[in-house]
C-alpha cells in the first residue's frame, strides 16, 4: 500500500515551459486535491476533485490546470510556468462522505514536488 | 475576512514539559477541527480530529480541545520528547463531506533535551 505518490520530487523549469506534475493514490480515495506550501503562507488548495470526471477550483486556481479521468489519478498541469509559482506541491486525498451523510476522514498527503521556476 | 491563525511561529521547549499550540479563528463555522505534523521534505501527516460538539479528545501523549465560542483549538503534546520536534498545522473542516479544508501556516515545536 504506497498511499499517495507524487512525481517527480524535484523540478527546475524555465519561464514559460509547461509541465505536469504527477499524483497517484491506491486508497480508492474519491477525493484528491493539490495545494501549494510556501513559506509564511501555508497550504492553499489549488484544485480539488470529488471523484473521476469531477473537478472544481480552490482558493489560487490561476495558471493551472487539472483533470480527474481515474479514481486513482489526478494530475496538475502547469501551462506556462512563472517564477511566481515556485513552491512545493502537495497532493493529498480521503475519503468523501455521500451527499447528506456526515463525515470527517483525514487528508492523506504525498511527499510533495518541489518546483523552481527560473 | 475570514482568517485562521496558529499563535507562533515557533515554540521551543524542554524535554517532558508539556506543549501547547493554539488555533484562533474568525468568521467560520468549522463542523470539525484537524491537527497534523509535518516534517521537513515531508507531507503533512493526520494526528487527531475533533468534532464541533466535542469538547476534548486524546490520543496516547496527544490531547485537542475545541471551544466554538472561543473560536478556539489547543492541542497539547504532554511529556514531550525531541523526537516530537516538527511543524504542527491545524486545519479547519467547513463541510460535513470532510473535503473543505482551510489550513493555518503552523507552529514550529522545537524540543531539547
């Protein structure tokens, strides 16, 4: 049981080149999300999905792009990369209650990817 | 605005003392509270829950409580050790699914032996 993988965990890109960083989980996990850490900011979610075909923005969407076509899968595009957006990735996910049921499961979260924009 | 606030950036303490962080928030209405630990170059990790009609909970060394008049969660680490030393971050759940989180920035807990 690997949880949640995130690749690659380091990356160095130019302004303007695009990239994906890569999340994977083996929970059967209906809710995946990424955020970004920086330093004096702490984590803001980025994109989140409630399940396969589903996706919805969170708090500091702009510049990227998400896509949810697996339970297993969800992968963060980058579409031209900008200095502003070096940080460290964290990619987590937990189960998700039925609509009307409540429900409070822990956020499982990957190591992280961390991307530096030059 | 709405806002989330751990109170220190840093706390450093002797080995066996007892260790308290603090949660404050404004203008939510958290259905249930989060505590984590995070270690450098390294995700952040589960530790503990609370629920909004629940004043307490323990886990082995660990202990939350929850005031949701106070807007308030204190999570208390009893007889630390140096191996505690990390970066503990709470984080608010603002919908029943579980899936809302808003994160504080965390608190540094450094412990000396």
């Amino acid at each position: 049981n690997a949880g949640v993988t995130q690749t690659p965990k380091f990356q160095v890109l130019k302004t303007g080149q695009s990239m994906t960083l890569q999340c994977a989980q083996d929970m059967n996990h209906e809710y995946m999300s990424w955020y970004r850490q920086d330093p004096g900011m702490g984590l803001r979610l980025i994109h989140y999905s409630v399940g396969a075909g589903i996706t919805d923005q969170g708090e500091v969407p702009n510049g990227y792009n998400v896509s949810r076509s697996t339970t297993e899968d969800f992968p963060l595009r980058l579409l031209s990369a900008a200095p502003s957006q070096t940080s460290v990735y964290f990619c987590a996910s937990s189960y998700s209650a039925p609509q009307g049921v409540s429900s409070n499961q822990p956020q499982h979260f990957g190591d992280g990817t961390r991307l530096s924009i030059l | 605005s709405q806002k989330i606030e751990q109170n220190s950036e840093a706390l450093n303490i002797q080995e066996g003392k007892t260790a308290t962080l603090t949660c404050n928030y404004t203008n939510y209405s958290p259905a249930y509270l989060q505590w984590y630990r995070q270690d450098p170059g390294r995700g952040p990790v589960f530790l503990l829950l609370i629920r909004e009609n629940e004043k307490e909970k323990r886990k082995e060394r660990l202990k939350v409580t929850f005031d949701t008049t106070l807007k308030q969660s204190l999570f208390h680490i009893t007889a630390s050790q140096p191996a505690d030393s990390a970066t503990y971050l709470c984080a608010l759940v603002l919908n029943q699914a579980g899936t809302a989180l808003i994160f504080g920035k965390g608190t540094t807990l450094s412990v000396s032996s």
